[in-house]
C-alpha cells in the first residue's frame, strides 16, 4: 500500500513541476516567484516527510492486521 502510495505521490510532483516548468515560460512577474517560492520550493521536504510518515503508517496497520488474525 505504501509502495504504490509514495508512487502516486512522486509521480504527481514530477507531472506538476513539469506543468510549472511549461507556466513559467508565460508567467514571469513578482506573483509567479512569490508563488514558486512559498509553495513549489517547499514540496520537495513536505514530500520527503509525508513519504516516511506514509511507511511508518504502512508498518503500524501491518502490525494491526497481524495482531487481529
């Protein structure tokens, strides 16, 4: 569950950075870097940490289901 979780996760971030990639060639102001910079530039460590904080949840309910049989 974990795995394919953190795919769908990597996967969206590497489609939206190309998607802002393809913005940035039309929207270059002030806005468009207030907007990379409060938002874009922080996904990399917010998805870092939801990725260990999807696998440490992975683990638990793993426990849970073992535990229940």
């Amino acid at each position: 569950m974990s795995e394919e979780g953190n795919a769908v996760l990597l996967q969206a971030i590497k489609d939206l950075s190309q998607k802002w990639e393809q913005t940035k060639d039309s929207w270059r102001d002030v806005k468009a870097d207030e907007f990379e910079h409060n938002y874009l530039e922080r996904l990399p460590n917010l998805t870092a940490r939801t990725s260990t904080a999807m696998e440490e949840i992975s683990i638990l309910l793993r426990k849970v289901h073992l535990d229940c049989e």
